[in-house]
C-alpha cells in the first residue's frame, strides 16, 4: 500500500469533495479518483459512496480514517526528526570528562548546547584520567572527550580550550607555605602525593617530566585516584604536590596553593574527536564549543 494513496484517502475523507481534495494534494481529479479505486481494491472493501451529487464515507471508510491520520502524523514526525538529525539539531553525543579540572569547562558546554539544541541528547561519561578520555575516543566509545595535550592517539583531532599553569600545593605548616613562589628545585626533598603512575594520569607524567627537568626524581610516598584526595593528603601533612590552577577551587584547612617560581610549566586542556567520526550530532556540538570554550590567546 502506497503511502500517497493514504494521503489521498485522507483529503478526501475530510473534503468530502473529490475536486477540494485534488486542489488541496496539488493534483487533477482523475488520478485521485483512481488512487481512491486502487485502494479500495486493495483493502477489499469500499471507502465511499459517491454519487454526482455527494460523497460519504462508509462504515469501513469511517473506521479507517482516524488510523490513517495517526499513520502519516507519525510519518511527519519521523520525518522531521531524521532531517533534524541530519542537520545535527537532534542525536546522542556521549562525552568523557576528568576530575576536578573539568568542573568549569564542562558546564559552560553543556549548557550552551542545550540552550541552542534542547532536543540534543548529551551522555555525560566521568573518566578517571584525561588519558583514559583520549583512549575511548580513539577507540570509539566516547564521541568526544576532555583531554590533554600532547594527543599520542592516530586519528584523533583536537582543539585547545584552556591553557593552565602547574601550582604547587603544600601542608600550611611547611616551611615552603611562606614563599610567595617555589622553584621546582626546592622540591627535590619532599614528599610527593600524586595519581598513580602509568594510569593514564596527564598530571602524573607532567610532575615527573618537570621535576626530572630539575635535577630530580619525585619521591612519591602515596598515591591516590583524583584531586580531592590527593589535596586532602596534602591538608593532613603526608606530602606536597603538583596541581592545576583549576583545582585551586579545592580548600582544606592546612593547605595552601603556590605558583612556581621561573618560567612555570603549562598544560593544555583540549576537546578530542575522531576524525572519521560521521554524527552530525557531533559536529554540532563542536561548532557550539567554538563559541562556548574558545581556543585562548596563546602566550
């Protein structure tokens, strides 16, 4: 059965008039006439009494009409949902972000999109570290991530979104909290709390990278999964460490935040995609981003 010949039905249910209902479908009287015929033939039954003065519809036609109209109702919804999908004004985009540092970022984007696309769908996917973020949008799971750079996955495009400085947090009762800087190198005989090693943690390879570049290997004598408890370690005494000026939004009684004295070591924070990812959902969503979290002036 042919989707034009319910619609036809349709027109002239409601028209009760076969040349109305031509004029309205933008069609001549004698191919809808013989649409309704090829249609009662197919139904086997008899839609309409017509005679030269009236049409009316049968007890069958009655019964047909309203289960009709709630055919082709949902056929204009599914068919302006497909073309709003394609458009990128309607999908699923499933989203990775990583501890503390993400609690600024994630919000502004998030709301822009649902400001501008309500009917968009954003999965919001908490990852342990910005390289285990990367790792899924290589790999397919996640459609975009909040990463760091550098991007060490084939594949993978990305944008910058914020450029953050190292700060060093350190107990209140060290002697280091009464500098207004630290150099790294005041660093080489203190303890170290940080994220485990080879977990994915950007932050972890970027601590032992700079104090490496100092003259030292970081003596780390407790680990710990995220920024708040790494922080809480560092309020309790166990050690120092090496943050992000965006946790600094983290207080504990008993610790205290310090830039680093010289040239300082910067990170950059960026949205990761894959390149062959084909959602037009996606693209929306990276377009949104270009206003929401614009790439930074580079210093």
């Amino acid at each position: 059965m042919e989707l034009r010949y319910l619609a036809s039905f349709l027109a002239v249910a409601e028209e009760l008039h076969f040349g109305r209902a031509a004029k309205r479908l933008h069609m001549a009287q004698p191919p809808l006439s013989q649409q309704i015929r090829q249609l009662e033939k197919e139904l086997g039954v008899q839609l309409f009494e017509r005679n030269t003065r009236s049409v009316r519809l049968t007890s069958a036609g009655q019964a047909f009409v309203d289960p009709v109209r709630r055919t082709l109702e949902d056929l204009d919804v599914a068919t302006r949902a497909v073309k709003a999908a394609g458009r990128g004004e309607y999908g699923r985009v499933t989203i990775g972000f990583a501890g503390a540092s993400s609690h600024q970022s994630l919000p502004l984007l998030t709301r822009a999109v649902r400001a501008a696309h309500p009917a968009l769908e954003l999965v919001l996917k908490g990852q342990t570290y910005a390289n285990v973020a990367l790792a899924h949008v290589a790999d397919g799971s996640l459609d975009l991530g909040f990463v760091r750079l550098p991007i060490t996955k084939p594949g993978v495009e990305a944008r910058v979104i914020d450029e953050e400085e190292m700060v060093v947090a350190v107990p209140s009762d060290n002697p280091l909290a009464r500098a207004d800087r630290i150099a790294l190198e005041d660093l080489a005989g203190e303890s170290f709390v940080s994220f485990p090693a080879n977990a994915g943690s950007s932050v972890r390879e970027a601590t032992v990278q700079a104090c490496e570049a100092a003259g030292f290997t970081p003596h780390v004598v407790q680990e710990a999964p995220d920024s708040y408890t790494i922080l809480a370690l560092v309020a309790a005494g166990v050690g120092v460490t090496l943050t992000l000026t965006s946790c600094q939004h983290i207080q504990q009684t008993g610790l205290v935040y310090r830039p680093l004295a010289g040239p300082g070591v910067r990170m950059q924070a960026a949205l990761a995609w894959r390149r062959d990812n084909p959602s037009a959902a996606l693209r929306t969503v990276l377009a949104i981003a270009e206003e929401a979290l614009p790439t930074p002036v580079r210093r």
